[in-house]
DNA sequence: ATGAAAGCGCTAACAT
DNA sequence: ATGTTAGCGCTTTCAT
C-alpha cells in the first residue's frame, strides 16, 4: 500500500523546502509537480532533475498547499455536491458516479447537505468563494431553489442541477419524465378496480406541492375519480412517518384500497403498516412506489414502482465539465431522463 | 429571504475594491469583515465606519476569497467527515448532528466518501494540504486504517475515529461496547431453543474478520454450539446481496433456524428472504440484526436488533473541537458508547 | 533546461 | 480609531 509513510512531525515543508533539499529552485519544483500532462512546458524538465525533485518530495513529505495553489490558480479542480439529504441509495448513487467521473479529470467532490434556501445559498456562495469550482444541486425538497440559482448563473458559476421543477437559466437541468410512467400506474390501479386511492406525499401539503401528486390527481381526474385532500399525508421520506402516515389513512371509515407513495422508502413503509394492520397486499390494499429502487425487488410482495430503468448519472458530470472547461458557456441545457411504470406483485 | 440578491456579473470584487468604494483601508475592511467577535481588537472599528464597509460589500457584492483567507490564517474552519458509504441512516444522523455542532462553532463540514484505505489516505492527505482543519473518519469497512491514521496523528492531524477496531494513538476514538448487548441476544436465542445459527456478515469471511461474528460465534461456544463457516455468508451492507444470502442459508439441507445479522438492513432483507421463501418469522426462522435503527420498529414482524438505544454523536464533535482549539493536544481518548439489547418480534 | 521575481487576496503585526 | 506593509505558499511570465 502506497500509505503515508514518509510523514514527519515539526512545521509543514514548503516548495522552499523541497528545493533546498534537491538542489533546484522553486520554479522546477513547481513544474514537476504541477502535472500539466500534455502541456508543451511538461518537457522543460530534464529526467535527472525530475527525479531528484520528486525525491526530495518523498524524503521530507512534502504536501502541496492547496490554498496557496488555489489563489494562485484561482481554481481548486474540486466541486461540491450539495443535496437535502444523505440516507437514500439515490444520494449514495449520485455521490459516487459523480465523483468516479470527476477523479478521471484529477478533479474531487466534496458533498454538503442543504436543506433551507438559505443554506442553498450559503453553499453556493462558499463556491463563489473558491472553496469549489462548480456545483450539482440536488435539493428537490428546497423550495425557493430557483431564485437563487438565477443569482448564482448570472455571476457565471457552473451548475447542473437535478430537480423537475427547476427551469434551465444560465445552469443545466436534469430532469426525470416522471409523469407518463406515474400516469400508467394510476391507469394500471384505475383498471384493477380501485376508485378509493390514498397519496403519500413527500411533504405536508402546505408546503411544497408534490408534483406527483399532481400528476396522480390529474390523471384520475381523467377517469372520473376524486383525490380529496383527506386521503392525503405526508412522510414519504421517513421511513417511521410513512408507516404512521399509512396506518392513519386505513384508519379512515372508508380507507383507500390502493395507495401510491412519492417514494419506494415510503411505499415499503407503507406495505408494513398494512400487514401489522392485518390487511394483505395488494388484496386488501395495492401499494405502488415511486423511484424503482433495488429494494423494490427483494420486499415480500414486491413492489410496483414508476422509476428509472436504471438511474444513469452520466448527464451530469458530462455538462458539469462542459460548464467548467468554458466558464462562459452560454446554452442552458435540459435533459430529460426516461421513467418506466414496473408493475410488480404488490399492485 | 436574505438570498443572493446583490450578485453582479464581471472580475469578483476583492477587499481593494471595497476599501475603495467605502472610503477606507483594507485593513478596516479586514476588520470589519474578519468577525473575531469577542477580540479586543473588535472594538477597533467605529460603527458608522462599520456601517459604511458593510454597505460597500452588499453594494458591489463582495465575497471574500476563501483560498487567500485560508492561505494567510493558516486554517479554514472547515471539517471533513470521511465515511465509507452515505446510504444507511446512521450516516445521515452522524452528519447533519456533527455538522449543526460545527456550524455553531463557525465551522462547515464537508463529506467525502472513502471506501479504501488508498483513498482515505488521500482524503486525510487533503486536510494535511489545507483543505480542512481536521476529520471524523467512520470507515468501519477499510482496512489497514490504523497505520494511516497513526501516521497523520503524528503530523498532528486533529482526527476523530469511530470504531470499534482502531485503537486511539495521537487521535481519538469512539466505540460502540457491542459485545454485552450480541451477547445476550446470542443468549435469548439459544435461550429459545435455537442450536442452527446463520450469521450473514459484512464482508467475505476471507476479507475483514467480522468482529460482530467473532463475538457471535464465541459466545456460541459457551453454549457448546458450533458457528461453521458454511452458516455465514456475506452482504449485510448491501439489501439486495443480504437477501441472496439468507435465500442461499435457507435453501441449505439443514437450514439455520435463526439468522444474526451484521446489520439492520441485512436483517431486514433476511426477513424478507425468509417470507419469499414461505417461512414464517420467527417461527421458522428467528432473526435479530444490529444496530438498532427506527426502521426496526416498523417492520413486521419487528425487527429484535442489538444497538444503541439512541445513537448519540455528541462526544464526536466535542472531542475534535478539542484538538482544534489545541493542535498538540496530548491525551488520545476513548470514548465507549453502550448497546443494548431490544428483543422485539422478529425473535 | 532552468531560475528570478512578481503577484494571487488576504491577515496581522506594527505604526500613527 | 484607522492605515502601512510584509508576507502566507504557490504559479507563471520572462529571462537566461
């Protein structure tokens, strides 16, 4: 393992340092480890002197110090990833595609949660800030998000952001085709009968209106049916909230026979307040999820979820990096992602 | 919403600018801007001056330069939290709890993920470089950890680790006293009348020892019982490899009659193994899992899970805010953390 | 193929 | 109460 192992203790060394230590000056040092591969100056450099530096480097354990190298750079190669929240296999997704993509290019992520405006806000300015080159946002549950990346875009700091209420303004968006999938699974649920659904919303209905309730109500609307805001609740993102949320609505004197969550967490959670309510699934209540998580395929039924085939990342770092090599950029991108309704045993 | 309202186009403003445009040094702008609040020198600044810097920075909408703060102060306020996965819902507490502790302090905390030990040793090499003050590192699943750590402990590093492996030296560690709490789940088992045990496991029984096992398969021993290696198998981290797994043990000629698990979620996944494969939970198979997390209590059957009763991440923070405010801070700590516990239905 | 030197934007000792 | 100034460690232009 190539760990650590020359560490001294005692102030950190400095370029000086390891100049002193090879003979050569700061300058040469600069340039063998600047690593402009490819660059015409790469082979200013001769063999010996290179390795002499890097020797010197290893014997004294010399460190870069990035925040020099950032304000003389005035970059840092590194960008921030800033969503609502961690705990979702989406997130963990998201994180690690990103950022095996960004590694290719000798960039980093660092993630930041956000789940106010104003800590939107605040992390996008630390990007202003140069703590960051650029920025994924991923924060569904922010209301207010659009203003603030208006702002950000007009001072020409590269983003792409995730959201299917964002519009494209001087950043990119990616965007899910949630409706015509969740369309299919209330048509699916309409055709097996069910006229008494139950919504299980991501926030309470005050706050940010669920656009796939909306999508939900409208397309039953076209069938003739009703969503009262009664049959609605909220906690899809909680695991402990949608089985309480759940339990509430099948306490109703006339309780759904079918019930469509806004996440696959909130569905599963959804499946076992109907079992410890000693209802079966879907006989006694369907339940269809939204996301199409791995997860769906190992629950007892399995789980019906409009989603994703498979989530595929690749967008993102693609127009980030676009965005980065040209700080100007001047199209604003929108590319939509495909979901699909999979109908599965608990539906 | 005090939200990015004053952004404009063009070269970012530096202090230069304004000092310029309020009509006074750079130094006063440093001031007013540098908020050591509870300094003498505070009190430096009258407050219409005060008043005049402020108005320049919200009118040209100056930020300041992070990297050339950092570059001159020698620090930034900043933490990085190096965990190996984000998706379970530990990580998502042990960051938003460290990062509302930071953030009181002043600080920021960013999150990078590390899933090997050559990338920890990268990420730690990050804070040597200044990208960070220090760390909370929580890679349960990287070996070799230990030499690493140690190292950068020697560069008086600030780090704090939780584990349950690493011993602290130069850093602090926090860990979690699982073994009384496995054990006596181990003993309610058998207790039970349980000889078959499985254990699924984190990881190959080649790579890591799994501790959780090892205290399994001792206290097995007390009782006279046997834990072969046939009866584990791996992918507690991984829902869907979780469920494979305990549908690979049922389908054995003599199957386990309870399953322990290394994890909640592979608890949970074996359940539903267990229900797919049309046994029945706990009657045909009992299964307990660690960890303790909420989603235990929603299960059906409910989850039997050996964990802390709530997990409390305040020692974490405190102990690396320590050794901020004092970077050749001697003692190494150890902090343990009690497990319980929590027989529910699923046993 | 290599070196000297001018800053990047900021902070803080040291004036006044 | 406010200003002058010397760097922090690095990159990069321009010489040689």
């Amino acid at each position: 393992m190539p760990v650590a192992t020359s560490i001294k203790p005692g102030p950190r060394p400095t370029m000086v340092d390891v100049a002193r230590v090879a003979g050569v000056s700061v300058t040469t040092v600069s340039y063998v480890l600047g690593g402009r591969s490819g660059d015409p100056t790469a082979s200013r450099i001769s063999d010996g002197t290179r390795r002499r530096v890097l020797d010197a480097v290893e014997e004294i354990g010399y460190r870069v110090n990035e925040p020099a190298r950032n304000l003389r750079r005035n970059r840092t190669d590194r960008v921030l990833l800033l969503m609502d929240r961690l705990s979702s296999p989406y997130e963990q997704h998201l994180a690690t595609d990103i950022e095996s993509r960004l590694i290719e290019t000798g960039r980093s992520l660092s993630v930041m949660v956000c789940t106010t405006v104003e800590r939107l806000d605040h992390c996008l300015g630390m990007v202003r800030t140069g703590l960051a080159d650029g920025a994924v946002v991923q924060c569904r549950a922010v209301a207010g998000a659009q203003a603030v990346l208006d702002a950000y875009a007009r001072e020409h700091i590269a983003m792409v952001a995730i959201s299917n209420v964002l519009r494209p303004n001087g950043f990119d968006v990616i965007s899910n085709d949630e409706a015509p999938a969740i369309e299919e699974a209330v048509d699916a649920l309409v055709a097996a009968g069910h006229h008494r659904l139950g919504f299980l919303a991501h926030d309470a209905v005050t706050d940010l209106p669920d656009s796939r309730m909306e999508v939900v109500r409208r397309r039953l609307a076209v069938h003739g049916i009703d969503l009262p805001d009664a049959m609605v609740r909220s906690g899809a993102r909680d695991r402990l909230a949608a089985f309480a949320s759940t339990r509430e609505l099948l306490g109703l004197p006339r309780p759904p026979t079918a019930l469509f969550a806004a996440s696959d967490t909130g569905a599963i959670s959804a499946i076992w307040a109907a079992l410890a309510a000693g209802r079966r699934v879907p006989e006694d209540l369907a339940v269809v999820g939204c996301g199409n998580i791995d997860e769906c395929r190992v629950t007892v039924p399995q789980l019906s979820s409009a989603g994703p085939d498979r989530p595929d990342f690749s967008p993102i770092a693609a127009m980030l990096l676009d965005r980065l090599a040209n700080p100007s950029f001047a199209e604003s991108r929108h590319v939509h992602l495909p979901w699909t309704f999979f109908p599965r045993q608990s539906s």
